[in-house]
C-alpha cells in the first residue's frame, strides 16, 4: 500500500475492495470518533455533523446517558430473543411508546430493529385487522430497502432499479408540494380519481404516509391534508399509519410529526431515533388493531434487543427531563432564519422549507420552470464538506439538501454551519 495515501484514502481503498457497490456512502471519508454535534475522521479532520446517522441522533452522538445505559445493560442481558423469554426493557419502551403516542387511549407497541421491518409489520398488521388486501402510499414518500419497502417507496431510482416483480396491491397518490404547485386539495383529488379508477376504498387495508417526507424532500404535509386524510380512512374503515420513522421524536419540534396536525393514526412506525444509535424500531397502535395478528405472526430474532431497549429508555429520559423540544425548536428558528438569509444572496435555493429542525433548501437551474439540479446540490454539498460541514440529498430528483442536526446542537454550531455553508453555495456557483 502507497505509505503517502491518508488514512481515510487507505481504507476508502479497501472499502471498495470487499465491501459492494450497491451500498453508497454519501462522504468520502471514514470515521473515528464522534461527540454531540461534531465528528472526526481518521485523519483527525473536524465535522459539524448535519447528518446525524440520517436523523437518528436527535440527542446527539454518543450521549452519556445514552452510553451509561448500554454499558449497564450489557452487563446484565444482551440478548434472549423476545420470542424466548420477556425482559423489562422492553416492556418499559412499550408501554412509555404506548403512552406518547396514544395518550389515555389504549395502545400497544412491538418491536423490531429496523425501519423497513416497522413499516412491513404495520402493513401486516393492517390487512389483519381489515382483512383487505390493498395499500396507498405517496409519491415522494420513503419506506425501506426490502422488497415491500422499495415497491411501497415513491420513488423510482436508485431504489427500484431492477428488482422486480414487485408485491401487488400496492398504489401510490400525489403528496402536497406547495412549491410545484400541487395543493392539498389537489391531492385528494388524485386520492378520489385512484379510488374511482384503480382501488375501491373498501378493498383499502391501509393508507401509509409521512407527516413530513424525508428522502422526498423534506415536504410537508399540510394540516388540512392529514385531517381530511383522518377523516376519510375513518369513513371507510381504512387503517391510517404514520411513518414517523424519521420525523418522530422531536425532529419537527414535536414528539412526532402527526400532532401538528392535531390528528390520531390508527399505527405509527418509529424508528431511527428512538434509541439514540443503537438500532430499534416499532409499530405502534389501538390495541384492537394490534392484537389482530395472532400469536407468531409477529416477530423477529433481534427485535426490541435488550441494550436497544435501554438506549432507548435513556432517549425517552431525555426528552422528558432536559427539554430537549424547546432546544430544537430554538435551533430551528435560528437556522430556518439563516437559510433564508441565504435564499436572499443565492438565487439558486428555489426553497426553503421543513417544519421544526427538519430543514432542507431545494436547488434549482436558472430557468422559468426552476428545474431540479441535482448536479448543483451535489457540488453544494461536497463544498459543504471540505468547509467542514456534513449534510447530505434528498428529494425525487435528489436536487434538496437537508439538515438533521442534533437537538443539542449548541447556538454557536448553527452559526458556524451556517457560514460553512455559505462559503460552499459560493464555491458551487448558487
């Protein structure tokens, strides 16, 4: 091995030797440590981190709390399988999800590890409890790498690619985009013109949406799109999930992205950060609609493992005990502020938009129409990272940069993002 290569070029290297093309990473650069908000290299570079393990460290990295709680479940159970033998831990994130989400209504809560195995579930559980075969999810909307993941996701590439055939029964609907132009009221009715044309609502198990559209762009939806929603599964019997999985626990300056709405779903997935970096994810909801899988049906070896559990009962502490809603909601002003501070000064950011600390600017060509250009936010965000600023894309033609700092991301560190992006939207030519 050439001795002058840098560390990270050394093991980017072999990387690319054992490890497959199909699972890209965003940065060229390998980790060594992390605290809060910010992240070294291996060559012992500094990062504000933006990314946030793709918003799963809304209590930043390597809390204490968080460390502290896996350190002392290791040492009791770090694995049974729930499916062998109960254990506390998961009981107490049950009924505390239980709780958060539903209020004095009575739901209940399993657990997986991952996102996708959360939304697959959820649909499982929905066509048990309906005993129909069909689903709507959204154009734009993201919902997992599996199979029933990808074919439920709305988007074609890179995530479909050619991995059919695809499950059935599976349809999709316009999501709002005030930006292009599609109201809410637009929106229900292609949601109508698919039940007129494609699916009759009694044949629906389940609609499936994100409160706030996370790889789609950082959209949304508008309060009077999730009631009507609300309304119209009630009307027809039709199981409403929210997938929370990344707009959950605090991220939109709530808990979960649902309650600005003020409306209930019948399931919500949580995942990412529900424990803090340790991977945990669940279904949760009325317990008539939960309980309709019978014994088996649901499960998975590592679901709701022990130290994931404890992690995420830490998280939960956290939230209650240090305020952390109001500490992002302080970072969201200043930073949605300084956003549009640059949206002034750089024709280029066609749109700045999200809803609490879930923030992204869209870029967009010098043209009536305001195409997507995808190549700008890529050269933004590769400017980004040698000011030292980690953020990464999203959106339906991957032309949105989006901002998932930390909760506990301080006042300074936004200020210093926010410079560290105005340099790389000159560089990039915004």
């Amino acid at each position: 091995m050439n001795s002058a290569l840098t560390e990270n070029q050394r093991l980017l290297a072999l990387r690319e030797q054992h490890v497959p093309r199909g699972i890209a990473t965003a940065h060229p650069i390998v980790a060594a440590r992390a605290q809060g908000a910010e992240l070294w290299d291996v060559d012992n570079k500094r990062y504000l981190d933006f990314v946030g393990g793709i918003g799963v460290l809304n209590v930043g990295h390597n809390h204490p709390a968080v460390v502290e709680a896996v350190r002392s479940q290791v040492g009791k159970v770090s694995h049974v399988s729930f499916q062998v033998a109960a254990y506390e831990t998961y009981i107490d994130v049950a009924a505390r999800l239980n709780v958060l989400v539903g209020g004095d209504e009575h739901y209940k809560s399993v657990l997986f590890t991952s996102g996708a195995e959360a939304v697959e579930n959820a649909i499982k559980i929905a066509r048990g409890y309906t005993q129909r075969p069909a689903v709507i999810s959204f154009r734009g909307g993201f919902h997992g790498r599996t199979l029933l993941g990808v074919t439920l996701t709305g988007m074609s590439q890179p995530y479909k690619q050619n991995f059919g055939p695809f499950p059935a029964e599976i349809y999709h609907a316009s999501y709002p985009n005030a930006y292009r132009g599609i109201s809410s009221d637009d929106a229900l009715a292609q949601l109508h013109e698919l039940f007129a044309s494609d699916v009759a609502p009694d044949r629906v198990a389940a609609i499936l949406i994100e409160p706030v559209q996370g790889d789609g762009g950082f959209l949304a939806a508008p309060v009077e799109f999730l009631q009507a929603l609300r309304a119209l599964c009630t009307q027809h019997g039709i199981v409403l999930i929210a997938d929370e999985i990344q707009a959950g626990f605090g991220r939109t300056g709530k808990m979960f992205g649902f309650q600005h709405a003020g409306i209930q779903p019948d399931l919500v997935t949580v995942a990412k950060s529900l424990a803090g970096g340790m991977p945990l994810s669940g279904v949760v909801g009325r317990a008539e609609i939960m309980d309709a899988p019978t014994p088996g049906g649901l499960g998975g070896t590592y679901g709701g493992n022990a130290v994931a559990c404890a992690a995420a009962l830490a998280v939960l502490d956290l939230f209650e005990h240090e305020d952390l809603l109001a500490q992002g909601e302080q970072r969201a002003v200043q930073l949605r502020e300084g956003l549009l501070g640059l949206q002034k000064r750089y024709p280029r950011i066609g749109d700045v938009r999200g809803l609490g600390f879930m923030l992204a600017i869209e870029m967009v060509k010098d043209d009536a129409g305001h195409s997507a250009d995808a190549d700008l936010a890529q050269r933004v965000i590769d400017q980004a990272r040698q000011a030292g600023l980690l953020v990464i894309k999203c959106g339906l033609y991957r032309n949105v940069v989006r901002f998932l700092a930390p909760l506990v991301t301080s006042a300074e560190q936004v200020a210093e993002a926010l410079q560290m992006l105005d340099k790389a939207l000159a560089k990039a030519g915004a």
